[in-house]
C-alpha cells in the first residue's frame, strides 16, 4: 500500500470516530508534557495501537495516544507521547502522524520537548522558544522518493519556526509575566546524553539547546505547508555545563517543576492562534 494510501486509511479511521470536528491545531507533547492533553474538552482519546499504520510503542509505560478535542476554544489533535528514532523507528515512522494531522486539516503545529541548555546564560527550568533547529541526526525523514502530494522534493527550511507564531508566544508569555529564552535547537539522535566535548561543538556550531526528537516532525511539517511552533522546557543544563552528571531523573524532576508554566504559555497562545 502506498503512503499516500496509508496516510488516508488512517486519516479516516480517526474522523469516523468524531462527530464532524475538524482539528486546525495539532500538539506534540513531549516528555513530561503530556498533561496538557489532560485539559483538553470533550476529549475523543484513541490508542495508537488501534489506529491502522501507527508506529507501535515500544516503552512501556508511556502513554501513547491521540486526543482530539477543545482547548481554549480551538479544536485540538495531540500526540500525548510520541515516537523517537532512538528507539529503532525509521524517521518516516517517527514522523507518520504529522503527515495524518495534515490530512485531518491540521494546519498549525505546536511541537514542545524536553531539551539540555547549551546556552550558558540558560537555567534549568527555563523554556525556549524555538527560533531555528539544527539536523544532527545524520538522517531526514524525507529520504526516497518525493511524493509530490505531500510536498515538494526541496522544501525551503529558511523559516522552518513560523515568525508570527514565535511573536504570538512571545507576548503571550509577556502578558503572562514568564520569561522564555530564545533560540536554536539541536536534534540528536540519542539515546546517549552528549560528551562534554560534543557540546562545547553544537554551542561553537550555533546551538542553544540539545534533544532527541522534534526535528524530524518539523521537517514533515514544513514539508506538508504547516506552520511551526515549537517550544523547548530546559530540563538541565547539558553535559560539562554544570561539573554534575546528566540522569533522566533530573529531566523528568525539572518538567515536573515547570509543568504548569508551560502549559499556561501553551494554553494562552492557543487562545491567539
Ligand atoms: N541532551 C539531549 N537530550 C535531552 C537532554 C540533554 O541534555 N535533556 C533532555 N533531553
């Protein structure tokens, strides 16, 4: 089956089982994130297992849904858990619901991650909006044949984080009297934290932030004519930063801490999308 063919079964699947809503607006949460999707109204939740050519999960104890309904007054799809290349999935999987949320009519997508601060002036606990990214992951998503339905064979990467959107949240995070940082973020591949020394090379490289995830689905969603926002919680400071070692602890302990400000900002800027 195609994956023009795929996309459209999976597309279907979802809308049969809502009631005419059509989401404008998609959210992938990231790690720890994923209580936003808590708040959203009128919630029609659907397992990626049931949706026909979803990736399947591979960690355990992460949720791994869909929900799909009204959050400040905006219809909503968000992926609560997402897939990374990490963990053995191609980059066409990774990015295999983007290109659904388009299909649904999805036209602006909020991506958000957990992400190590490059940026020396960072604290961990800040949130980042994300200016630009850089594609270390040695692969892209877009490899192999183009499928000209789903866009172009070069897409223009040059405003890959729509500006309007960055200012949106900008003021928005102004109003609300939180400050956020700006600026580039750094995909690895993972699952190792960095090296010292491979940091001090993504900070002389322009970087302001290191993750796991995030830019394959921007990729996508260029490719697919989206509008990109995406937001970075600094969950620590990356290796050789601070003279302590990295623990997935500690990330999960700071998105614990910055949850509710980061949902605010989320939920505010929505309300001016
Ligand atoms: N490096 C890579 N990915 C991450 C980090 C980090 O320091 N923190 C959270 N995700």
């Amino acid at each position: 089956m195609s994956l023009i063919e795929q996309i459209r079964e999976s597309e279907k699947f979802i809308s049969d089982q809502l009631s005419g809503q059509t989401p404008s607006i998609g959210l992938i949460l990231g790690s720890g994130l994923g209580v936003l999707a808590d708040e959203i109204d009128n919630p029609v939740t659907i397992q990626y297992h049931e949706i026909p050519h979803f990736p399947q999960s591979t960690v355990e104890g992460h949720k791994g849904q869909l929900v799909i309904g009204e959050l400040q007054g905006q219809t909503v799809v968000a992926m609560q858990g997402r897939f990374h290349y990490y963990e053995g999935y191609s980059l066409q999987h990774v990015t295999f619901p983007v290109r659904v949320m388009k299909q649904l009519g999805v036209e602006k997508l909020v991506v958000t991650n957990a992400a190590g601060g490059i940026n020396e002036s960072f604290n961990a606990g800040d949130l980042m909006l994300i200016e630009d990214h850089i594609n270390n992951m040695g692969d892209n998503p877009l490899m192999g044949k183009n499928v000209d339905e789903l866009g172009p064979r070069f897409p223009d990467m040059s405003q890959a984080y729509d500006r309007d959107l960055i200012e949106v949240a900008q003021k928005t995070a102004d109003e609300l009297g939180l400050e956020v940082q700006r600026g580039v973020y750094v995909g690895n591949s993972g699952p190792t934290y960095e090296t010292s020394s491979e940091v001090k090379m993504l900070r002389t490289l322009g970087g302001d932030a290191v993750g796991m995830s995030t830019v394959p689905e921007v990729i996508v969603a260029n490719h697919a004519g989206m509008r990109v926002l995406g937001i970075s919680c600094i969950s620590n400071m990356a290796a050789g930063i601070l003279d302590q070692p990295l623990s997935h602890d500690e990330v999960i302990e700071t998105t614990e801490q910055v949850k509710q400000q980061f949902i605010q900002l989320v939920k505010q800027t929505l309300q001016s999308l």
